[in-house]
C-alpha cells in the first residue's frame, strides 16, 4: 500500500510542476514579445520550439496588436517550420 501511496504523490508532483510550467511559459511569451517590441531582439523566439508553442506565442502576438510582433513570429515560424507544417498553421490562425 505505501508503494501505492508513494506513485501517487510522485505523480501529483510530475503534474503540479506540468502545470506551473506551463504557467510560465504562458508568461514568458507576453515578457518576450513585450522585450521583442523594446529591443527588436528576434533570438529569444527560438526557444518556443514545438508547434503548440509557437501558436500559442502567434496568438499571443495578435493580442498584443502589434503588427511588428505578429510579423516577426510569422517569419520565425516560416523559418522554423515545414513548408507544409506552416501553411497549416496560419490557414488554422487566420
């Protein structure tokens, strides 16, 4: 039964420190975007690697409003994605 009780608090760990990650992460795209307008610094997009991020940071940038921001994430993801994978991508935003 302890060896049962001991997973148990493991996994709730695992998914505790899932969703705090992804809490961050929400933040650090509204903080890199807002560095991004500042400082037109573009090489902090590359750690958003995985297609959901990278949605996630394009819809994030469309919030914000600003034309720069959206433009600089479109080409990040021109550049970063299939051709294929890309036209998807925006087809599914627009």
């Amino acid at each position: 039964m302890s060896d049962e009780v001991a997973r148990l608090k493991m996994q709730i760990a695992r998914l505790e420190a899932a969703a705090l990650n992804k809490e961050v992460e929400e933040t650090s795209a509204e903080v890199l975007l807002a560095r991004l307008q500042a400082t037109g610094d573009v090489s902090q997009l590359y750690t958003f690697r995985s297609l959901d991020k990278k949605l996630r940071l394009l819809n994030c940038a469309e919030q914000i409003g600003s034309p720069d921001a959206v433009l600089s994430v479109v080409l990040f993801m021109q550049e970063t994605l299939a051709p294929q994978v890309f036209f998807q991508a925006v087809k599914s935003v627009s």
